[in-house]
C-alpha cells in the first residue's frame, strides 16, 4: 500500500493515478497512517504551510522514522522541497535526500509551464512534465542518482529510499512516474483499464469523492 500525505496540496490527483494502477492507496493524515506502507507520496502544495502542519501533526518525525525502516518516499515540487538536505536562503526540513533545492526559481506562479522529456529510467516515451511556481534542484550529493537534468537545473533525482521531482506527474493523464515509484516500493502497478481513458482530464480526479478516508 502506498500512502498519500493528506495535510495540504493536490492529494487526490496523486490517489487518482495510483487507482488508475490499480495500487492500493491512503490517505496519511496522522503518525498512524503510516503503518505497514511501502511508499508515501508527499505532494505539491506551499512547503511552508506543509512544514508547519507537519510538526503539528508530528508527523515530520514519524516520516523519518519511515524512512529509516525503508519506507520509499516521493516528493513532488512542494514535497521535493520538504525532502531537501539544503534549501536555498532557509533551514531545510525533513533532510531525507543529499541535494540542494531552490525555491519558486523559475519565478512567480505565472511562469509555471508545460514540456516534454525523454527520462529512460522512468519510461520508454516521452514523459509530459508540469511545473507550478517549481523550485530547482540545484546541484546533488553524491550517491544521488540525476534522472532528468534541463537546462541550469536538475529537474528529478533519486536515492534508493528517495524520488524527488520538481514538476508533477499526477496533473497529466500519464502514468510512468506513479508506475516507476510502485516499483520501486516494491508494488506491481498493472493494467487498469481505466488507465486507456480517453476521456482524462486534469479534473478527472473529482470522480474520487466516493473513496473513503479509512
Ligand atoms: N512554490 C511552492 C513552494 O515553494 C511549491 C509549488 C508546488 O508544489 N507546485 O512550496
């Protein structure tokens, strides 16, 4: 099972993709949620709002402690920032990944956009990619592995117990970061068919008002 940090940002889009897999999901809104998952997502969001809420919650220890007992853990943007050893110009948070990140680099929330890669590791065709007022992972430590490099930035990397990706796979109707991250918790993400959906949309995700919270 994988869990989905459910304290502020887009929780359910990420939900949404890991059902499209057919991967058994949750929501992780307290320490006890953590219990026997595999992999936890911690979504976009404002990480300084997600910071604060996660020591109210004491669940910033609690995810420490995951990951210590090899919980896998993907942070995408706002989450990416929270995972960071070094944040530029701020006092990191959770420290789970040797790089250094810096926040809103490309600008205000009018300069967030839409491209295309090419990342082998993760898929055989081209991945879309959305960035939202994304920070820059601006350089990695070593045993860091870069799985996307553009332009002056790393734009996604990865530990063995970390996945860190400034932009968000889970608002666009492709699977291959929420596929790549169950295997890597270990999780067979199969062929749903609700994956060949022609009908996606970056709203799909509101048919999930009937999964329940337990
Ligand atoms: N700008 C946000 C921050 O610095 C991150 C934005 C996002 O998660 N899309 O926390």
């Amino acid at each position: 099972m994988i869990g989905v940090l459910d304290l502020q940002g887009d929780v359910v889009e990420h939900l949404d993709h890991l059902e499209r897999l057919g991967v058994v999901a949750r929501r992780v809104k307290d320490p006890s949620h953590l219990h026997n998952l595999k992999g936890l997502i911690i979504p976009g969001g404002e990480s300084t709002c997600l910071s604060r809420l996660l020591r109210i919650f004491e669940i910033d220890t609690a995810i420490m402690e995951a990951c210590k007992r090899g919980v896998k853990i993907w942070g995408t943007c706002a989450g990416a920032i929270l995972l960071a050893t070094q944040i530029v110009g701020e006092k990191a948070y959770l420290g789970l990944i040797d790089m250094e990140i810096e926040r809103n680099s490309f600008g205000s929330q009018l300069d967030s956009f839409a491209a295309v890669a090419s990342i082998p590791k993760v898929s055989s065709e081209p991945v879309p990619l959305t960035f939202i007022r994304a920070p820059k992972i601006r350089s990695v430590g070593p045993g860091v592995e870069i799985l996307l490099r553009m332009d002056d930035y790393i734009a996604a990397a990865e530990t063995e117990g970390i996945l860190a990706t400034v932009f968000h796979p889970e608002l666009t109707n492709n699977f291959a970061f929420h596929r790549y991250f169950s295997r890597k918790c270990g999780l067979l993400a199969g062929e749903s068919p609700l994956l060949a959906d022609p009908t996606w949309k970056p709203t799909s995700w509101t048919r999930l008002a009937r999964i329940s919270t337990g």
